[in-house]
C-alpha cells in the first residue's frame, strides 16, 4: 500500500465512504443516502477572495439579517468527490479553518482533475492510485 504523499493521485476509498449496497464496506452512509446512491462525498472549502468579494458586491450581502444586524459573508463552499474520478494531492497533511469554529485536522487538500477546483477532505477517506 503506497503511502499519501504530495503529487500522488488519489480516489474515494469505496470501503471507508459508501455503503455495502453502493459497493463500500459501511454498514449505513458517512452524510446522507442520496450521495451514497449517487457515488459522491461532500467536502467543503475556505472561500476565496474573490468569491468574497463577489459577494460583498452582490444582492445577498445588502440589508440586515432576522436579528437586525448586517449579514456576514459565508466562509466556505461546498464541492462533491466523485466515486470515479480521480483527483491530485496537493497537501497530504493540513489543518484547515472551515468556519467559525476551530481548525480541523487530519485532513488533505486535492485538486480535482476534472474540475480544477481544490478542496479538503479527511485523510482516511482516501486511497492512493499511484
């Protein structure tokens, strides 16, 4: 077995993120039943600035929230890992803010291959391909 390493190509390990009926090894879904249905696990991601900054310039920052204060930009996107693609790594071992919270560890940032977007996920629900 090849260990995570920056550079290396990695897919969704099947065992650890979908159920025995989807072709896994878990006995009930990591998030939901519709993504195990469909082969995808959702990760998010910090925004960029200049998705903040599209943001402050779009309709949904104006005006006041249901407690009368100013809304506050979101902090992270969401991005689905598909069970068939494959996807680079870029950190095999970081720790990353996603929200307001404390900063999760045990996590690798990829980039899909496809897509050309970059996300996290946890380290464990990956398996290397070369």
């Amino acid at each position: 077995m090849k260990k995570l390493s920056k550079g290396c190509l990695v897919r969704l390990d099947s065992r650890r993120c979908f159920t025995v009926e989807n072709g896994g090894g878990r006995a009930y879904p990591l998030e939901n039943w519709r993504n195990d249905e469909r082969g995808v696990v959702g990760c998010t991601r910090p925004i960029t600035p200049e998705e903040r900054t599209a943001w402050y310039n779009s309709d949904d920052s104006k005006g006041m929230n249901s407690a009368g204060e100013t809304r506050l930009p979101p902090t992270t996107t969401y991005m689905e890992l598909h069970r068939d693609r494959t996807y680079q790594v870029l950190r095999a071992r970081c720790r990353v803010q996603l929200g307001w919270g404390k900063a999760t560890a045990g996590m690798a940032k990829v980039l899909c291959t496809q897509t050309g977007e970059e996300t996290y996920i946890k380290r464990e629900l990956l398996e290397v391909v070369s």
